[in-house]
C-alpha cells in the first residue's frame, strides 16, 4: 500500500468554548482530488487552515510522506509543498499576475532581474494547466475567475505537491466551473494532488476520486467516489435532523407550487441608474418588474452592480437616473423607513457591515429600521416592554442563541447573527421582500429554514427579489432570474428556460442578446 | 415569567460589571502606594487622607459634592456625543461660554428677579454651550472635518474670550486676576445648606444625569443616536440620517457642558473668574471612560473621583504629598479598566 501525501491524525481544534474540531482524521493520497465535504461550520476550512499552517491545532499529528512534521505558518506549509487558495485572495491589485506571482519568492528586495524569465514559465504553466491567464494583466483589471486561476498559479510557481481549494467555485460562472475541473485534472496527471473543500454534493460528485464527511467538526466516513451515493453524502452532511423528503435543498421546490398565479407588478424598476462609491455608474440602466407572489432572481458574479442595484430599491442610496417604484410609492433615495413601515422587508448583503449593531444589545438590533412605529414606539417614546417581549418570542422562534434581549450583540455567532436579521425582516407583515445573499455563511438548517421562509411569504403572494450569487440557489426558488452583468440586465429568463450555462453565459458578458420582444 | 428570566440574567452582569472596577482600583492604589511608600511618606496614612477626607468633616463632604457637579456634567458632555460614536473634547471651552454667558446675562439683567433671572442665566449658559458645539457641529456635517480637532481647537479660542470678558467689558478692578464684577442676586443659585454652603447644583446635576440616561435609553432618537454609535453604516442602511445625529449628539454635550459653566457662575463664583474651568476637562473624560461611556454609571464615577480629588487636596495640605499622585492614580484606574476589557477577550 502506498504512503499517503498527508496524513492527519487526532486533531483538535476550539476557538474559546467552540469545539472546531474533534478527533478529526483526513489522508491525502498522492494524485487524487480528495473532496472534503461538509456545510458551514463543519470544520472543513478549520482543517485545512491548520494543515496551511494558518492555525495550530491543539491535539493531533500531521504526516507528510509519512514523515511527522510541525507546521507553523504558511511558509513551513509551502516548504512541505502544499499550498492553498482561499475564497479571498490576498493580492496586490495595481500589480501584474506575474508580480503577484512573484511576491514573496524574490531573492532580496528589489531584485526583480529575472521577471521577464519567470513570465514565461508562468504563460507556460498556465498553458500546461488550461488556466487561461495573461502574466502582464493588471491584477485590478481581471474578473473574479481569472484572479482565482492567478492564485492557483501561484501555488504551482511554487512547485506544491497538495493544493487546497476553498469552496473554488463560489463566484464563478458554470463554465469557468467546467473549465476549473478540467485544470485540476491536469494538475493531478502532473503528481498534484487536490483536496477540495465544499458544500456542493454535486462538485464532489463531478470532480472527486474519494470525500470525506464532516459534520459538526467530527468525522462523518470517508469513502472513493465509485462508493458514494448521493443519499449517503446528504445524510452524512445534515444528520438525522433533517427533513429530506421536504427539502428545498434536496428534493427542490414542490410541483404544485410551479402552478401558481401571480399578482400585480410590486417593485417595478425602469432604466434605472446607480452610482458606485467612487462615482462611476455601477448600475447602467437595468429594467424590470417582480410581480406579487413571484421570486424575481438576480444572478450575476459579485461586484457587477447588484449591491447597488439593491441599495437603490431601499432607498439607501440615490437612484440616479431612471425610475423605480415600490408598491405604487417612488423611490428616489432617503425613503428607508418608510419602505419599511409599509411593508418592505430587507435582509442586507454584509451582515456585519450593514445590519448589525455590535455594541448594542440583542433587542435594539431586532428593531433597527422599526423603531419608530407601533408598537415599538409610542410617540417619542420606546415601549420597552412591549419590545422585550417581541424579542422573546423572536429569540424562541428564529432560535437565536442568546441569554436573552439585554444581552450584548458582540456575543452572538455569524449565524446566530444572520438568524436575528431573519427575524427583523419576518417580525413584520410584509408585500415586498429584498433580499441578497440571505444565506451565505449558514449551516444546511438554517439554509433550509431561509428557503422555506422565503417559498412561504411568496406562496402568501410576496413580491420577492432575491440576489444571490449561488446559483444553485437562484435556479431552486426564482420563477424568473434576470442576469446582470457590468450594471445592465443582459437577460430574464421565465423557469421553463432555466439553462445554466445559458445564464453562465450572460453572467460572463459572453451572451448575444436576442432581439425579444 | 419573562420578567423573572431578564432580571436572573442581569445579576451575574451586574458583578461582572463591578468586578474589574474594584480590581482596577485596588491595583492602581497598591501602585501608587509603592510610589508614596518609596518617596518616604507612611502609605496607609496617605491612603486613609485620600479616601475619608471628604467624610471626616462637613465641609470635606461639601466639597466632594461641590466637586460632583462639575465632574458629572463634564463627564456626561463627554459620553453623550460618544454614544454617537464622536469624540467631543470641548467640554472645557463649552463650560467657559456657558460661564460667559451665564455672567453677562447676570450682569446685563441684575436688576432682575430671580424668578427670571436665574433661570435666564442658566438658559445661555445652556445655549451658548450648544452653539459652542455646534460649530464643530456644523463643520462636521459640512465639510467632514474631524470634531476631535474642532472641539479641541475652540478651546482655546474661549480661554481669549474670557480674558477679553473679564478684562475689558466687565473688569472688576478691585480684584487682582481677570475677573467680572458680581451678577444680580436674582441670579445666583439658592443654597441647599447655609454653612458650609452647598448651592442646589447638586440636585440640578442629579436631575440632568436622569434627564440623560432617560433620553438615551427610553426615547427615539436617543435610540437613533445609540445606534448610530453601534454602527454608522447599519443605522444608515436603516434609515437613520447618521450625519444628523452626530451633530445633535455634540449639540448635547455642548448643552452640559455649558450647564456646568453656568451653574460654576451662578452656584460657587457668583461672578466670571478667569481659569474657573480648573481641570475639570481632563477629569471629566477621565470619568466618561472609567465608566466606559456609559452615561448612567457617570454619576458614581464622577462621586468616587470627586472623592479622590478633595483627598488630593487634603494629602497636599497636610502630608506635603504632591496631589498629583492622585491623578496617577486615577489615570492607572482608567488604564487598568480599560485593560480589563482586552483581558476578558
């Protein structure tokens, strides 16, 4: 029997009172495509952060060639030959590929003599590798795939013998998906091994020669490709807690609710136009309308003017030309509270950022945008009261770990703190329903909770918008799915002409428009 | 039922609030007694000096109250804007305008009853603070220009006003120091105690601290301005117009910190004394961060420094010890309150 590439054994993690990590086992045997499955906060990512040399764990032994090694920083893992590439990229965005490439590799400072030789050996790798990538681009200039394809560059300048892949696919286009697969199938002919971390059973499935199953940060099984079934893979992700049968994730949306008639045009946006930040235009003239009981889709690779294609519905900032319109009232910028108050419910992009008052405690965050009207406010004055008991039933409801309504909202995990933004947007009867991204970052529960919330509020005839930048998750709820791309909407397509790659297509501005109605 | 359940989860708060206090402040005390101790002084005299003078004797207790006033008012100019999320360091120039103001209403009217006329006095005092933070006020909201700078800066712009004040409109020649003449008797603050003399001030703060700690917890906009301290950005997504706030919240700290001018003219002085303001800046931002910025913890704070800084005095008199060891030691209590907190996380 050959001796596996890594081998990691008994290793324990915690972060304060979490256990990450517990008894954990993983083998990586040299030239395969090790999937290493599990949702959020399995531990998937834990793991390999600490075989990365990024974390060190508390317990457990690491093996390379069967040799027990001490890893402690990224520079130790690169040494062993392994390197990995994180959902973001650490790079230096004015500077060539080749620099970026570069960096951290030059002998002493200043010296970059030899950029023109390593430019080839980068074009030449890149070709070797079907990992299409121009070493004198500006890194600032590239879309979100090609700056992935820099970063597995990178790691094979470096001559790794493991490369990790977190959740590589987030962000990119079907066929930059089926073109990323192809790459790793040539870098494992070349003595690469790959292990790749994701919470798609459908990617294991497409590109893995054996997975491994964790949940709860404990092994689940690990088994070869040839073995597995997508049934098993399901079970071993969610446990017993789930009702596969009526999962949206795994069985998808119930027939019946296909047929369905939808309402009068509630958000109704024409030729509307946003400005980023920095002024440009981020949104150029995007139209369309979401009827009552419908979910309206938004695809698109992030950053291509969704955050502010929303921002301007909430009136959170100016519409700058064009015109849009919420259940009958004009937005046109600063009408926040009173969308609100009548029934517009959000669920912003960047919990953190945007929605969530770390210094406060749990009970002002649930009424955050609410504050001002019945029954939470009486004139000028709070009712606390009747706020503490609402936060109550709240808490209870949405199962938000918390000691109650006084206690401070620094303490709450991410997903407890994308629950209590849940409960805020759901606490009220709503008409109209904003959401983006409601589910990144949740554990296969909480996902489910979210679809079956958002499924019922559009059978209960919601307008629903939802911009997502999964896929899979767009193509399971929408009942259409408009495409933006560079701030237009190069696209809507109706569910029964729900084509991935056609969308893949718009998503990457590869699309030709039809001449339609 | 839940009731019960808000209060059970409050208890264990409650120590863990006070907790690191009392670490804080024995720390810092068995610090400065390694310092008292080395410079050859006796220790536990010094400490019992600093801790009981204000409660051996009536008048140590007078002026610990008289000391309070100030203090939480200063304090209180400090932690409202603060809450917001900004940092007003104009406390002192706003407590000069309010004590400005409070004079020339005084003088200007001293004919009047006091019916009118005190609480004239103590309404400029109060506006004259609020437009003193308001230019910094203005500035921010117009231009994005920093408030920590603007407030500092007024500052000194007042220390000019009151010399001009007190020099050349209402100069007292008698008196030996810029100084105005007296205000109208209509005007000054009525005592509470005759002898040793404690003017009502001292309620008047307490009133002011409730007024304060109700305005932030319990009405609309001091939840918006709560907030927008929590999370500029989510308070904006929210509706909230941030910028706003910020004003209004240093438009209040302007408010105290002109109260406390003005109840300085009007309750201790009876007249503008150039340096009136004494240190009170300084031990007010000390007060607001040892309470962490927590307005309704500032007026026990700002006791417990009064405390310190008539024991300061009396540790000079009658020891030869400088009293600046006593701000050592409060600056060593904020120090050590401040590190509790990193060493929690």
């Amino acid at each position: 029997m050959t001796t596996p590439l890594v081998r990691m054994q008994g290793i324990h993690k915690a972060f304060g009172d979490v256990i990450a990590l517990q008894d954990v086992h993983f083998e990586l045997m040299p030239g395969e495509i090790h999937g290493l499955l599990g949702g959020n906060g399995a531990g998937k990512t834990t793991l390999m952060n600490i075989l990365y040399g990024l974390y060190a764990a508390d317990a457990g032994d690491i093996f390379v060639r069967g040799q027990k090694v001490t890893i402690h920083s990224p520079r130790d893992a690169l040494s062993h030959g392994i390197g990995m590439v994180h959902q973001h990229f650490l790079q230096v965005t004015p500077f060539t590929v080749a620099e970026n490439i570069l960096l951290g590799t030059l002998p002493k400072l200043g010296s970059t003599g030899h950029l023109g030789e390593a430019t080839a050996r980068i074009r030449e790798l890149a070709h070797h590798f079907g990992l299409d990538v121009e070493p004198d681009a500006r890194v600032e200039e590239l879309p979100v795939g090609v700056r992935q394809r820099v970063e597995i560059l990178k790691a094979l300048y470096r001559g790794v013998k493991v490369l990790i892949l977190d959740e590589p696919t987030t962000n990119l286009t079907p066929q930059e998906v089926d073109a990323l697969f192809q790459s790793l199938r040539a870098m494992v002919d070349e003595g690469v091994s790959v292990v790749f971390i994701t919470h798609k059973i459908r990617e294991v499935m497409a590109v893995c020669d054996r997975v491994t199953v964790l949940r709860d940060g404990q092994n689940v099984f690990t088994v070869p490709k040839s073995e597995a079934k997508e049934e098993d893979l399901v079970r071993g992700m969610v446990g017993e807690q789930l009702d596969i049968a009526h999962s949206f994730l795994f069985a998808g949306r119930a027939a019946n609710e296909d047929a369905h008639t939808f309402g009068d045009v509630m958000i109704d946006v024409r030729d509307l136009k946003v400005h980023a930040d920095n002024e440009t235009l981020a949104v150029r003239g995007c139209t369309f309308d979401v009827r009552a009981g419908e979910v309206f889709g938004i695809a698109g690779v992030a950053g291509n003017g969704q955050r502010e294609l929303v921002e301007a519905l909430m009136g959170i900032r100016p519409v700058a030309g064009g015109k849009v319109t919420l259940n009958g009232m004009e937005v046109k910028g600063g009408e926040t509270t009173s969308l609100l108050a009548q029934g517009v419910a959000y669920i912003p992009e960047d919990r953190l950022e945007d929605g969530f008052l770390p210094l406060a405690s749990v009970a002002h965050n649930l009424i955050l945008g609410y504050h001002r009207q019945p029954p939470y406010a009486r004139g000028w004055l709070l009712e606390w009261k009747v706020i503490f008991q609402e936060a109550w039933r709240l808490i209870k409801e949405y199962k938000i770990r918390t000691t109650g309504p006084d206690d401070l909202a620094a303490n709450l995990s991410g997903g407890n703190i994308q629950r209590l933004m849940l409960a805020r947007a759901f606490a009220h009867p709503m008409r109209i329903l904003i959401a983006h991204n409601p589910t990144r970052g949740l554990d296969i529960p909480s996902t489910e909770f979210v679809y079956h919330k958002v499924m019922e509020q559009r059978n209960n005839g919601t307008a629903v918008l939802l911009v997502s930048e999964d896929l899979d998750e767009l193509l399971l709820l929408s009942d259409r799915i408009g495409v933006l791309y560079r701030g237009e909407m190069v696209g809507i397509l109706e569910r029964e002409q729900f084509d991935k790659y056609r969308i893949g297509q718009m998503m990457a501005g590869t699309y030709k428009k039809q001449p339609t109605d | 039922m839940s009731v019960a359940t808000i209060s059970q989860s409050r208890l264990p708060r409650w120590l863990n609030a006070v907790g690191p206090y009392v670490v804080a402040v024995v720390v810092s005390f068995a610090a400065a007694g390694v310092f008292i101790g080395l410079m050859g002084f006796n220790v536990l005299r010094a400490y019992e000096t600093i801790l009981f003078t204000s409660f051996r004797t009536p008048n140590g207790f007078i002026q610990t109250l008289l000391k309070f006033v100030p203090l939480t008012l200063q304090a209180l100019a400090f932690t409202v804007p603060l809450a917001a999320g900004k940092f007003n360091i104009g406390g002192e120039g706003q407590l000069i305008v309010g004590g400005i103001a409070a004079a020339a209403v005084g003088i200007v009217f001293a004919g009047l009853p006091g019916i009118l006329l005190l609480p004239l006095v103590l309404l400029a005092s109060v506006v004259a603070g609020a437009i003193w933070a308001g230019i910094p006020g203005w500035l921010l909201y117009r231009f994005r220009i920093s408030e920590i700078l603007t407030t500092v800066l007024l500052n000194f712009v007042s220390f000019q006003l009151v010399n001009y004040v007190a020099v050349e409109i209402w100069p007292d020649p008698a008196a030996g120091h810029p100084t105005t003449v007296p205000i109208g008797m209509g005007g000054v603050l009525p005592l509470l105690i005759r002898r040793p003399p404690l003017h009502v001030g001292f309620f008047l703060a307490i009133v002011v601290a409730g007024l304060v700690y109700f305005y932030l917890t319990r009405t609309v906009t001091g939840y918006e301005l709560v907030a927008t301290g929590a999370n500029p950005r989510a308070a904006h997504v929210y509706g909230i117009d941030v910028r706003k706030l910020s004003v209004l919240s240093l438009v209040i700290g302007g408010m105290l910190g002109g109260l406390s001018g003005g109840i300085e003219v009007a309750g201790l002085h009876h007249r503008l004394i150039e340096g009136f303001q004494s240190n009170y800046l300084t031990l007010g931002i000390l007060t607001g961060l040892i309470a962490k910025g927590n307005s309704a913890a500032v007026p026990f704070v700002a006791f417990f420094l009064a405390v310190l800084e008539v024991g300061a005095s009396a540790l000079q008199r009658t020891m030869m010890i400088p009293g600046e060891m006593v701000i050592i030691v409060e600056a060593l209590i904020v120090l050590f309150v401040l590190l509790s907190d990193v060493v929690r996380r």
